[in-house]
C-alpha cells in the first residue's frame, strides 16, 4: 500500500504495487519476463498491456490500486475477478487469476493462463501456448467450460497440461504424463478414459470439447472447449 516505487532485478521478476500511485519497473533485459501484478484488486480491470522502455500510465484506481506508471513489464497478473486483458504486439504472459476473465493475446507468441473461473481466451496471432495448471481451472460441463476461441495448429498453437499429475491415485509417485487418445471418428464421443485426454467434436455447437480424467476411474475431472471442430493430435498438447 502506499506510493511505491518498485524495480525487478535480474531474473523474471513479478511486481506487485498493491494500493496508491506505484511506478514499476521490471528493468529487465534479454530473456527476462517481468509481470505487473493486480491481484490485490476489489474488483475485475480492463487492462491493455504495453512493452516499452518509456513509462505507460494506467488508471486502476475502480480497483482500489491507485494509478500506477510502468515499463519493460511483459506480463500481467489480473485480479480475483472478473478481468479483461490484451496483450500487445510482442510475446507476452498473461495470467487471468480468479474470476470469469477474457484474455486476449493479440500479436506475438504468448502464454494465457486463465486461473480459476470460466474464462474465454484468444491467442491472436503467432504460436500462443494456453497454459492449465491444475483441474480445478477447468470447470465441466457446457456453459462452465473455459473456452479457447481461436486454437490454431496452422500456427503451432499448444495446450500445457504438463504441470498436472496425471495419476493422482495410490501407486504413483510424482508428476505423470497424460496418455493422449486419437479419435477416429471426431463425431462420436470416445468418452473418458483413465488418466488420458480424449476429444470429440460436437457438431451441433460447432464446438471441440477435450476431457481429462486425473484419478482413474473414467470420470471427466476437468474440460476444455474449442471453438470450431478441430481434428486433435497429441502434438498439440505438453503432456
């Protein structure tokens, strides 16, 4: 709280103001990813990510967090609530926290991490990578699902799964691999198998729907929704 000025070290670095007038900056250099974190929130942003050297302004005082000025920052961190986030023409992490957000990646090849909630993401152009870090950040069942809008493997786009243990039941120890399933006949759903992710389309909604099962017992424990029927491979997942 209070008006603070805070600078990131070497290393990625997240910065977290809180509430008053803060200046932030990541002063980060080569492969460095600096994050503005708004998590301290009272309520979902509208917030649009700028990479520059030069000092952006932006107002979230709605939020109780003041305006705050900042620079070379990478990433965002949104609030418990409901957020909308862009990122900018350059390769950016976004990362929605809690509430039903909408993250839209824009150009560059960016990581969208939708939190808990029901969240609509957008990759943009360029090779985005969705990022899940546990089950609990997808929800199941239709009008629950998270949903990526524009999952392309034209330009390498990618599910991450790979921090999820995907046998979580006695018996194995450390963080598994899921088995990923083909589907043959995309129209029919295979339905749930133990610790895999299997896929069908849903032809009357126009939608692909992606089932993950965690603790073996062939019951879906987390979703994904596609827009659009698109044919799925393993490549296009971290397993």
């Amino acid at each position: 709280a209070g008006t603070d000025t805070l600078r990131g070290g070497a290393g990625s670095d997240i910065l977290r103001g809180g509430a008053g007038n803060d200046t932030i900056d990541g002063q980060g250099a080569g492969t460095d990813i600096d994050l503005i974190d708004f998590s301290d929130g009272t309520s979902g942003l509208n917030f649009t990510l700028v990479q520059s050297a030069s000092n952006t302004g932006f107002n979230a005082s709605a939020a109780s967090l003041g305006t705050d000025t900042y620079k070379n920052i990478e990433g965002v961190i949104g609030t418990n609530f409901a957020d909308t986030l862009t990122g900018s023409a350059f390769n950016d992490v976004l990362i929605g926290g809690g509430g039903n957000d909408t993250i839209n990646g824009n150009a560059g090849a960016d990581r969208i991490q939708g939190g808990l909630g029901k969240d609509t993401m957008t990759g943009g152009t360029n090779a985005d990578t969705f990022v899940f870090l546990a089950p609990n950040e997808m929800p199941i069942g239709s009008g629950n699902r998270d949903v990526i809008i524009d999952f392309s493997q034209a330009e390498s786009d990618k599910i991450d799964l790979s921090t999820i243990d995907a046998k979580t039941q006695a018996g194995f120890v450390g963080d598994q691999a899921f088995t990923f399933v083909a589907n043959a006949t995309p129209a029919i759903d295979p339905g749930v198998q133990a610790n895999s992710i299997t896929w069908y389309h849903d032809t009357v909604n126009n939608v692909t729907i992606i089932h993950g099962d965690v603790d073996g017992n062939t019951t879906a424990d987390f979703e994904i929704q596609l827009s659009g029927l698109v044919t799925l491979t393993a490549d296009d997942f971290h397993l």
